[in-house]
C-alpha cells in the first residue's frame, strides 16, 4: 500500500473526490488549498497519478503529489478498506509508474570516478579469470561491475522521450567500456614481457562473433529491464548484462596484443551484445508499456524510439553481415 499526499487548490479537489471516494482519506483544508492523504493499493497508483495529472492544474507552485512507502501501518479501518478493495479490484494489473524508474535511472547518468574504478577493477578481475581458464573467477567479475546502469538508464530515458539522458546513458557506456579494453590491452602488453601468456579457451571463445549472440543479447536486455522492473535486485540482472559485456571487452583488449588478427571480430562481438542488449532492453520498454502520460510527451517519445530503432536494426544488420564474412 502506498500513501499518496496531495496538494492542491479547492476547485482541484471537487474533480480529483470522485476518483477517491472507495479508497480510504483524509482532509486538510487551509485556506483555499486542500492537502488529501489517501492510501492506495501498489496496483492502483499509476491509474491515480496518471487521472490526478489531468485534473490538477500544476502551473500553481503549491499544487504538488507527493508518493511514500510506509514501513507499516496500525488500523482497522485502512485494513478492513484494503482487503475490500483487493477483492473488488484484483484484475487490475500492477504497473511501476514512470516517475519511479526515472528516478531509479539517475545515479546511472552521472559518470564518476568511482563507477569507472569499480568497473576496471572488474575488467582486471575478469582478465584474470580468463588467463586462469577459470570461469568462477569471471562471474566474480561479473558481480562487481555496473554495466547494468547504463543500459536501464538508456532504456527508460528513451521510452519517456527525454533524449539527452538516453544518449548520457550511451555515453557512459562506451566510457566505461572504452576503459576496460584499454585496460585489458596495457596490463596484457605489459606482462607480455615478463612471462608467456597463452590464450586460453575461455580467450578464445570470446574472440569469434555469431549471430547467435545478437539473440542471445537481445533476451538478456529484455530479460534485464523486465527484472529491474518487476524489482528483482539490479545484482540478479547485472550479472546478466555483465556476462554479455564485461568478458568480450576484456577479451578484446587482450586480442590486440596477442592476436592481433582476430582482434576485429572480438570487438564486433564486443558491439554485437552491446546493441542487442539496447535494443532487447527498448522492446521490453515498449512491452512493459512504460512512456510519458501527456500526449504531447507521448508524441515526442514515439518519434525518439522510432528514430533509435532504425538506427539500431541498421547497426545490428551491418554486424551481422559482417559477423557472417568473418
């Protein structure tokens, strides 16, 4: 259950008091503002907020929704409303507002030290693992790096149609990408000249495109958001996205020192699963029917996805003629 705090002016609360009036509420009315607590169910915010949007008028500064996630609550009343409510409403399908995941999107668009650190720390890890032939120690990898961020953020910011926080999901991405092959190269170059380094086959798996891959980052993007949505833990989906990611980029770092004719299949097996989990993380978007609420907003979002849709069917289909003559 939810407690949603509404804060709007007299003549606001005349249109929102017929869509509250089965759930349970109160009133504080100062002056000509009327502040209106009410307790929906999880599955009914997103159909209130959506109908609350179209009523209130929010050029006033005072107008304001605010939603909360009480700890728990004592009474008899509200428990006696909810189990009344669950049995009439239980059709009703479950839906995270779009508020929510875009605020769950912005630790993923700023890109600091700390997230390009993690994430080299992880490439070492799993540059190890690789050398060792040892798969257990690239899962660890696996736990350790936030790749994940960059593709749920590009995800939810382009099916809302806000394009600068799509492509700063993007950007981030290729940074910290860019930083894990770059990586993988020196320390590999560097050790190259105190031992003999062999190209094990956990390397050499990670050095050959498919096409099977492209099918494979497909399912994990979707599979990904549908997690972060439904609020598996984002570990249990980053692994997921890390395991399409981390170890081809490493893979492809250690190709340009010790394989160095293999090393453009590796990278397009590097950019095959990076834009099949960008366009299986947009599909699941477009499944999960999350987008703005205004239509002039949905307007926006349509052509932006549109826009990136055909640019990346287009890439998808050069890498797999390519992955093909390879």
């Amino acid at each position: 259950m939810k407690k949603v705090i509404i804060t709007a002016r007299e003549e606001d609360f005349e249109k929102i008091k017929p869509m509250i009036t089965d759930m349970f509420f109160s009133l504080d009315k100062k002056d000509d503002l009327v502040k209106i607590t009410v307790f929906p169910l999880d599955k009914e915010l997103d159909g209130l907020i959506t109908k609350i949007e179209k009523i209130i008028d929010f050029r006033y500064k005072e107008s304001m929704v605010e939603v909360y996630t009480p700890d728990f609550i004592v009474s008899s009343v509200l428990k006696r409303a909810e189990k009344k409510v669950s049995i009439s409403r239980e059709k009703i399908k479950e839906k995270t507002p779009v508020e929510k995941l875009l605020d769950s999107t912005k630790p993923h668009l700023r890109l600091d030290i700390s997230k390009i650190a993690l994430t080299s720390i992880a490439g070492i890890i799993a540059l190890i693992g690789l050398f060792m032939n040892n798969m257990a120690v690239v899962i660890g990898a696996m736990l350790l790096s936030p790749l994940i961020g960059p593709i749920y953020a590009f995800a939810i910011n382009t099916a809302v149609g806000i394009e600068e926080n799509a492509f700063r999901g993007i950007r981030n991405l290729i940074v910290l990408l860019l930083a894990v092959m770059a990586l993988s190269y020196i320390i590999t170059l560097f050790a190259s000249f105190f031992t003999e380094l062999s190209l094990t086959p956990e390397i050499l798996a990670r050095m050959s495109s498919s096409t099977v891959y492209i099918f494979m980052a497909l399912l994990l993007g979707f599979a990904s958001i549908l997690a972060l949505c439904k609020g598996i833990p984002e570990v249990v989906a980053g692994v997921a996205i890390a395991s399409a990611l981390l170890p081809p980029a490493v893979a492809t770092g250690i190709s340009f020192v010790l394989y160095p004719s293999n090393a453009v299949s590796s990278m397009i097996l590097t950019f095959e699963n990076v834009l099949g989990l960008m366009a299986g993380s947009l599909f699941a978007t477009l499944v999960l029917d999350i987008g703005p609420r205004r239509y002039y907003e949905k307007v926006v979002a349509k052509r932006f996805i549109i826009r990136i849709s055909l640019f990346l069917v287009t890439l998808l289909a050069l890498l797999f003629i390519s992955s093909l003559l390879l």
